[in-house]
C-alpha cells in the first residue's frame, strides 16, 4: 500500500509539473495528429500492393500511430528522471520514508498514462477521419491498453539508461539509437508481407511490432484475439523484465550517494 500511495504522489507532483509548462502538452497532443494526417497522405497509395487488411491506409495507421507514439514516448521518459537527477530532486527523496520503488514506478506508469491519453486523441482524430474500429467500444479498450503495454517496458528501459547515464546528451544519443531501427522494423508503416524477408523475420521479435499487432488487430475485421493476447502477454513480461533492469540501476545509483 505504501509504494502504491507513494506512486500516486509522484504520478500526481509529475502532472503538476507538465501542467505548468502547457506547450508540453500542447506538443503532445499535436504531434501525433500530424504524424496521422501526414503520414496517411504521404503512403495512402500502397495498399493496393495487398496484404494490409484494408484498403483505407487510414484505417492501417492509426492503431499503428499509437503503438509508435507510445513507444517513443517510452523511450523518453528517462529525460524526467534525468531532470530530477540533474536537480538533486531524488536526492531529496531519498532523505523521507518515501518507497524508493515509487520512484522509479511512478515515472513508469506516468508515461503509460500519457500514452492512453494520447491513444484516445488520435482514435478520436481517426474516427473524424472515416477509421472504424471494427470491434467498437471494446476494441478502443485494447487499442488504450496495447498503448500502455508498449510504453512500459521502454519507460523502464529509459529510467535504467538515465540512471546510468545521468546525461541528457547521452539519453537523447540512446534513444535515437533505439528508436528508429525498431521503427522501420515494424509493421508501423507497411504491411509486413511488404518486407524483406530478413525484416520479416526480425519483426517478429520487434517489441514495438508486438504493439503495433495488439492495436492494429481490433480495428481491422477479422480480429484475432489469440494473437493480441498473445503479444501483449509479452509485452507484458518485458515490463517486468526492464522494471527490474530500472530497480537494479537505481540501486546503483543510491550506492554512489
């Protein structure tokens, strides 16, 4: 109960903080709006080489531009815990009963909220945009939940990295490393039978792919909800893989103080 109550807290001191810079959440919003519209343009054409399920392009890419939004909001979230670090904010908390564990959960789950909320932006957005998505109310619930899946493991991968780090400069290096190779070998853009089969092959252990499934499959017809189970099962086993990577770093790190 207490890392729980602890969490919230640091949830709650962390929105407080975006809401003070609102041009934050204005980019936030904004940002995968126009990557839906532009990129639903740009590439509307190649369905018709087959084998995206659909032959709105629209209808393909949204639920894949909630599984890369949440990805790379993941990825990025380490550039909080930098900031408190780079403050001697964690220092400070370390000197109060707080749960150490809430310090690193709570900016966790924090970038998976955000991600939700994105995801039901750019749904909304989608719908304006004559996307259906085939299992209505339910498959907007997967589609928020498979955006919370993909955020978390990379949330912890990114809380390690800064940790270890402790350098903007660095986290801003790394996660551009991972980020866009694990873009472009996903499904996030093409269908992918597409592919070469080398990427095929190596979309299979993308995580980001393993969203991108779990989001694309409810709202497209035919929904195969063994294979969204099935991937956000691993996703699910990576966050807590990567959480205890993060847990282990900030242990790390309190022996250096």
């Amino acid at each position: 109960m207490t890392a729980a109550r602890d969490t919230w807290f640091f949830i709650v001191r962390q929105a407080r903080n975006l809401m003070r810079e609102p041009i934050w959440i204005a980019l936030l919003l904004i940002q995968p709006i126009i990557w839906l519209v532009l990129y639903g343009q740009l590439f509307r054409r190649v369905v018709h080489l087959g084998g995206f399920g659909t032959t709105s392009y629209v209808t393909f890419l949204a639920p894949a531009i909630v599984a890369m939004n949440a990805f790379f909001g993941g990825t990025w979230s380490g550039m909080g815990m930098i900031f408190d670090l780079e403050r001697k904010v964690i220092e400070r908390f370390l000197a109060t009963p707080a749960s150490r564990l809430a310090l690193v959960l709570s900016q966790i789950v924090r970038a998976a909220l955000t991600s939700a909320i994105q995801a039901l932006v750019i749904l909304v957005i989608a719908l304006a945009l004559g996307v259906h998505v085939h299992e209505g109310a339910l498959g907007w619930i997967v589609v928020l939940v498979a955006a919370m899946a993909v955020t978390m493991p990379f949330a912890a991968i990114s809380q390690g990295i800064a940790l270890l780090t402790r350098r903007e400069a660095t986290m801003i290096a790394v996660a551009n490393f991972i980020g866009l190779p694990l873009l472009f070998l996903s499904s996030t853009l093409l269908a992918t039978r597409q592919m070469p089969h080398w990427m095929q092959v190596a979309t299979r252990f993308n995580p980001l792919n393993w969203g991108v499934i779990a989001a694309r499959e409810p709202v497209l017809p035919g929904t195969d909800w063994a294979s969204i189970g099935v991937h956000l099962g691993y996703l699910a086993a990576l966050t807590v893989a990567t959480t205890a990577f993060a847990t282990w770093t900030f242990r790390a790190y309190q022996r250096t103080l």
